[in-house]
C-alpha cells in the first residue's frame, strides 16, 4: 500500500512521467494502470461468469430440490453429497462433486430467508426447554432445563428438571415468576404437547386441561409459534446456548438437583449485572421495566402437582405414573390421594398427607419406607428378617449387637423386645435411637426400658407459682397441713 501511494503522488502530483516509474519499479504497463486508476488496490474482479459446462443443464434441477427440502424438517434434507449422488445416479451428471457443492452455496446464499428485526415491549416472556448433560450424585446423566427469558430486559430464569413433563413445566413457571416479581402479560411458547393438544391454525391450538390450569391461575396472555419457525422466540433459543456455553461447561458435578439448581439460580441472578450491546443500563435496572408492566402475582402460588385418587392394596402401596409407593401399613385398603410433583410424590388421606417419597422416574419400581411397616413386626415378627421393605433399612451396628443380646437371653420374646426398641426410629432418629442403644448396653442388662430411658434423659418438670388472680372462687379452699402421724398408725397396725 505504501508503493501504491508513492506512484500515485509521484504521477499525478509531482508530474513523473509514467515510462520512468516502469523503469524504476520493472512494473507491467497494466499495473500501473491499475494504480493511477484507484485509490486503494481493487482486489480480485472476474471478469466474467464461471463457465459450468458439465453441470450447466442440472442448475435447475438442484434448485428444484432445494425448493423442495423446505417443506421437510431439517434433519431430513438432502445434503450436498446427496444432491450430487442424485444428479450422478439419476440425471446421468458427469462432473465432479466440489464443483455441485459450490453452486449448492451460492443458490442457498442468495435464497435465503430475510427476518424483520422486531420490537419487545416491557412484560412480554418467551418459554423453551433445552437440554444438557450434568453428573448428579456421581451419575453422568441428561437433564432438562426450563427457560423463561423476557425479550425487552434479557433477564432470564432457568431451572433443571429430570424430565419435560407438566409437572415441571408448572414448576417452572411458578419458581420463575416468583424470581421476576411478578406474572408477565404474554408469554410465547413452542408447539409441545404439554400445552397443546392439537395445532388448528398458524397460531390457534387446543390447549391441554394443565395449561389451561395454569393460564387460568395466572392469568397471562399466550402466544403459540408457527409450526417450525422457532425464530419467533429466538430470544430464549439464543439464551439456551448462552446458558449451556456459559453456565454448564464443563459438565457440572452436583450433588442433586436442589444443588445444581441453586448454582442455576445464582447465575441468574449475577447475569443480572450485565449491560448488553445497545441497551441503555443493566439488565436489573430494564427488569424493573418489565416488572412496572407485570400482572401482579396471585395471593397463593400454583400448587404443581399431578392429582391422583386411588386407594392403597394389601401391600400397603398405592400405583403413581407406573411407580408404587409404601403408605403407612394403617392407611392400607384406604381412599387415598396422590399428588405427584416434579421431586416428589405426596401421599394424602383427606388434607393429611401421611407419606413422602422423593419422585421416582423409572417404570414398573417399588418405592418403600421401612418405617411404614414396622407396626406390622407386633402381629408379624416372623417378617423381620424377611420383609422385603426393611432390607433397605441402614442400620448401625449396635442394632444387631442389641437383637443377639436380647435373643440370646429370652429367645423369642428377646425378638419382641428388640422389635419394641427396633420401633423407637417411627418416631425417633436413627443416630438418636443408636446412642441410647450404645448407653443401654453397657448397662450389662439392655431391655427395650433402659433404651426408652436414656432416650429421654433430659425430660424435667419445671415448677412454677399458681397464681390466684382471677379465680375468687378457689381463694376459700382451705388445704390442711400434712399428719404425719397417720403413719405412725399404720406402723403399729402391720405390726
């Protein structure tokens, strides 16, 4: 560029004459040309249209297909090796495959599809899952994560969940309005079959019972996209890559889901502090924005959860989503209800619940707690060592140690008694059980009475003043002092 602007001055304003700026620089007549006729190097400029002389008469034809492949999903599109292989096998094309792939470029280059930048109005929301691998427990396993994103402030909420279902699809949305402040006016989804149950238009749907439930508690307004046009809420397809790049590289190893949702919703908040190209303050100080719009939330959250009447068997388990769950053998052959969340399933007789269990998302298992059937060992002892739901009892040592003293010493009422002690845990923790069965049995003389004794070693009665003041009527009961000489009477007459 240097040379370029020398010749330049020196021709055109110092008045060299051009045959000697060829002597001296042994440049072509055509270069110099060049020069003196541009500011600055031209690059490259064909002269004229590549010549295609074996591909020529197939350009239409691989427009036809590519025309075509835009009424088909994506992954199932011709490639370019494909197209080739057609024009080869079909339409007898001779020529090679770079040359085909080339026009495949240009022809999708210069067709392709131009979007109408949009405006995004405060309190509007767009809806999304996406999905990424998380090690939780020790176990490598995929995940989904729930994203709602408001277009106007970029703030963003996520959460993971095991499964896209309409349990977490409500938790969701619950746990993100609560991180926002309040309910957006609009929200957009995709087509899942969580919310709709049938596409009848470019936007209308038949909704399904559960997203209705939510709408109606809610009260937001829905916005459903055109069938394969995720660009209609590309805000919140861009943050779930932002999110997994930034968020959830490398694989985060978490102990559950509570705990990869608590570093979840730390970066949510610490991506608040951003200011992003183009915006005039922080994404916290836009939110306010959004949240002056929002519809105010409701006095009680949804409680999201799946409903399920039902009544427990002779097994004392009652069936959620192809799974058992144990209830209190006392509860078996009862109406009950099950309310099945995202994490857990709630067993309720009434407005009581009387079981919990953590959600199992596998199909056909068996989900006990020991504790339920430990009132049947009374009528029952025989299934102590063989009920299948107390082999996942973890017990401490000094439980066996305490069974072979007592058996050992009264035979089978050594097993009653250790069932006696065995008991405590319904209502007592493990380690709180175990120490007063480590106390007992230094004693040399353990029995279920010594254990419930040191069990409750701090049980005091506090003494305090009965106060008259307000009760006139007992103020003339008199109470006569001790005799102490009655049992002086009762001496002389065993005597």
């Amino acid at each position: 560029m240097q040379q370029w602007a020398d010749v330049r001055r020196r021709v055109l304003q110092e008045g060299v004459s051009k045959r000697q700026i060829l002597r001296e620089t042994g440049m072509h007549w055509k270069t110099l040309r060049k020069i003196l006729s541009h500011s600055q190097p031209p690059g490259y400029q064909r002269q004229q249209t590549p010549q295609r002389p074996k591909l020529g008469p197939y350009v239409d034809r691989i427009r036809e297909i590519i025309e075509q492949d835009k009424q088909i999903p994506k992954k199932q599109r011709h490639t370019a090796k494909r197209i080739f292989e057609r024009l080869r096998d079909e339409e007898g094309y001779t020529g090679g495959y770079t040359v085909v792939k080339e026009v495949i470029n240009e022809i999708t280059r210069t067709s392709g599809e131009v979007f109408m930048p949009l405006i995004h109005r405060p309190g509007d929301a767009q809806v999304d899952y996406f999905f990424a691998l998380a090690k939780l427990g020790g176990t490598l396993q995929k995940v989904a994560i729930f994203l709602m994103a408001l277009p106007y402030s970029d703030a963003f909420f996520m959460m993971c969940v095991p499964r896209e279902c309409t349990e977490s699809f409500w938790e969701g949305h619950v746990q993100a309005f609560a991180f926002f402040g309040g309910v957006p006016i609009r929200i957009s989804y995709d087509n899942s079959k969580i919310a709709a149950l049938k596409i009848m238009g470019a936007h209308l749907r038949k909704l399904t019972p559960g997203f209705l439930q939510l709408a109606s508690h809610y009260l937001f307004d829905y916005h459903f996209c055109t069938v394969r046009r995720p660009n209609e809420k590309g805000l919140v397809e861009g943050t779930g890559g932002y999110a997994r790049r930034n968020f959830l590289v490398p694989v985060p190893e978490m102990a559950d889901y509570d705990a990869l949702n608590a570093h979840l919703l730390d970066c949510c908040r610490n991506d608040l502090g951003r200011q992003l190209r183009g915006q005039t303050g922080r994404k916290a100080d836009l939110l306010k924005e959004d949240q002056a719009a929002f519809i105010a939330l409701p006095a009680a959250p949804l409680d999201a959860c799946r409903k399920q009447a039902g009544r427990s068997n002779t097994l004392s388990l009652v069936r959620f989503d192809d799974n058992d769950y144990s209830v209190p053998v006392c509860w078996a052959h009862h109406e009950i209800t099950v309310k099945g969340y995202w994490d857990r399933v709630e067993i309720c007789r009434g407005a009581d619940p009387v079981a919990s269990h953590p959600r199992n998302w596998g199909k056909g298992q068996v989900v006990y707690e020991p504790r339920h059937y430990l009132p049947l060992l009374d009528r029952k002892p025989g299934a102590l060592d063989h009920g299948r739901p107390l082999q996942g009892l973890l017990l401490p040592d000094c439980f066996a140690l305490l069974r072979r003293r007592l058996e050992g010493d009264n035979g089978h009422k050594g097993t009653k008694d250790y069932i006696t002690v065995l008991r405590l845990i319904e209502k007592h923790s493990i380690g709180r059980v175990a120490a007063a069965i480590d106390r007992a049995l230094v004693t040399g003389a353990p029995s279920p009475d010594v254990v419930a004794m040191y069990l409750y070693p701090d049980l005091r009665t506090e003494l305090g003043t009965f106060v008259l003041d307000g009760r006139p009527h007992l103020r003339a009961v008199v109470i006569a002092p001790p005799r102490t000489d009655i049992y002086r009477d009762l001496l002389e007459v065993a005597s």
